[in-house]
C-alpha cells in the first residue's frame, strides 16, 4: 500500500485549503493528520506501508517516519504519479492520500477484499473526488481525461472504465474550510468499518 504525501512545508500543502484558513493552519491540519494516519495504519501487518513522497527531492528527508520504505512519485500530473504507483509489479497495490482524517485500517483491510473480487477498487470521497484506488495488476492508462480537483474526478474516472469496478467506503478529505471545521470538531474521526479500529 502507498500513501501519498508531499513534504510538509508552508506553502507547498493544502494550498487550497490555505487559502481559507491560512498557510499555518493549512499546513498544522496536514502534519496532524499525515502523522495520525501513519500512526493508525502504517505498521499494519496485513500490508506493507510505503510512502510514495512529493516533491521527489524530499525522499529522504525526515519528516517522514524512519520505519517506512519510502519512493519517489515522479514527474507529472496526479494521474501520471498514480498510474505510476499502480503500475508497480507484484501487486494488488492499493494507495490512499493523506488528507482524508476518517482512515481506518478497517477501510485498507475492506478495499484489499473488494480487490479480490474485481480488478479495480475506489474509496469515493464525499466531495466527488476518491482518497483510494488500487489495482489487482497494472491497468494501463486509468486516468486520462480526469477533471482533477473538482466534483467530477471519480466520476470522469471511471466513464473511460470499460471492466467492472469495486468501490470502498465513501470518506471526507479536507479541501475547504468547512471541511476544515467539521475535522476540528472531530466529526470527520467517526466513520469506522464494521472490524476497523
């Protein structure tokens, strides 16, 4: 399993989100929330945790955990680094973002399941977006006409999909300042899969 970061620095993360509430606070909410979902799912026995970090020159920085494997995303847009990711042998590969608070292994555990019934798998996000994908084995050119950053990026997704495909649990990422609000009062913490923890 990958988890996409980018190198927590002021101005370089949540630059959306930042611009309601602040680089700050655009950049406290991502270090919480990527250490708390490393925290939670990262030493999983079920899978190997690699992080896939952005920008690649901060590969090895020490942000990161010293536990985890950690590669390069690449060059490109977030479909070419994902494509990238998925394409890696050996799989199923599954990869999540680090901006979704409500990430429980339970969610992991379920999506690795739901892989082993259909060649693909997304977690939607309540946005319109999705904070998971995965591929049993490489499936060439998934995310070509792919509206990124709007309502319409699973949606756009999946119409050049001709095989069926398997959806995860429906999460909340945190891109605007509501989403910010709702992440404070804890109410984005609660979803939790029948088994997750």
């Amino acid at each position: 399993m990958f988890v996409m970061v980018k190198a927590p620095v002021a101005g370089a993360v949540k630059t959306r989100l930042a611009a309601m509430i602040g680089t700050a606070e655009a950049l406290r909410f991502y270090r919480s929330s990527t250490a708390s979902l490393l925290r939670r799912v990262g030493s999983d026995p079920r899978w190997r945790t690699v992080l896939a970090v952005s920008p690649d020159r901060h590969v090895r920085s020490r942000f990161w955990p010293a536990n985890l494997p950690r590669v390069a995303q690449g060059p490109g847009d977030l479909g070419d680094r994902m494509q990238r990711l998925l394409d890696q042998p050996g799989g199923p590969v599954i990869l999540i973002g680090s901006d979704v608070p409500g990430i429980r292994a339970g969610h992991i555990a379920e999506a690795f399941d739901v892989l082993a019934r259909s060649r693909l798998v997304f977690g939607p996000s309540e946005d319109g977006g999705f904070w998971l994908a995965g591929a049993r084995r490489p499936t060439p050119r998934l995310f070509r006409n792919v509206r990124w950053s709007t309502p319409h990026a699973l949606a756009d997704t999946l119409a050049d999909l001709r095989r069926p495909v398997g959806l995860a649990a429906t999460l909340a990422d945190v891109d605007t300042e509501a989403d910010w609000r709702r992440w404070r009062r804890g109410a984005l913490d609660v979803q939790r899969p029948e088994g997750g923890n």
